[in-house]
C-alpha cells in the first residue's frame, strides 16, 4: 500500500508543479522542448514577429503533461484499491478455513 501511495503523493505534487507551471515537474525531454519553443518565441520577440506554433507547442506540453498525470493518478489509486480488495477477500478466507471456535 506504501508503494502506491508514494506513487500518488509524487504524481499528485507533480501535477500542482505542472498546473503552475513549473518546469521541474516536466520530465526532461519534456523541459528541452520548452527551452527550445521559448527560445524561438523570444528571439521571434525582439524582432517583434509572433510565433504563435511555438506558443501552441508550449501549451500541449504543458496539456499532455496534465492529462499524463492525471492517468498515473487515477491508474495507481485503481492498482491501490485493487490490492486492498485482494487482501481483504484473502483476509475472509482465512478467517472462513478456521473450523471450530478453537
């Protein structure tokens, strides 16, 4: 059980550095394609031309990071409460092989 739910705690902190936009929540590859989508929107800046498929390219990082979060979420709190479902049928079993009040 401690295993999933340091699995969820993780996730769930990562998922508020992501909603806040944080890059250390992002995985690596992920924070490279960042650095290089705000490096073409500043030096696309300073010449004062848009680049809106950079800044469409930075916000589905951002949006598939959330969206990936949220499965591994909802994923490990699935495997948690399986897991604990197992053990409580195992549990009843036990108690169901004892014979007699002894």
């Amino acid at each position: 059980m401690n295993k999933y739910d340091r699995i969820i705690r993780t996730a769930q902190a990562k998922l508020k550095g992501v909603q806040a936009r944080e890059t250390w929540a992002l995985p690596v590859r992920d924070q490279a394609k960042i650095a290089g989508h705000v490096t073409v929107v500043i030096g696309k800046g300073v010449r004062q031309k848009s680049s809106p498929r950079a800044e469409r390219g930075i916000d589905q990082i951002w949006s598939n990071a959330e969206a990936a979060l949220r499965a591994e979420i909802s994923e490990a709190e699935k495997a948690k409460a399986k897991e604990t479902q197992q053990a409580a049928a195992a549990k009843v079993a036990a108690k169901a092989d004892r014979k007699g009040w002894w």
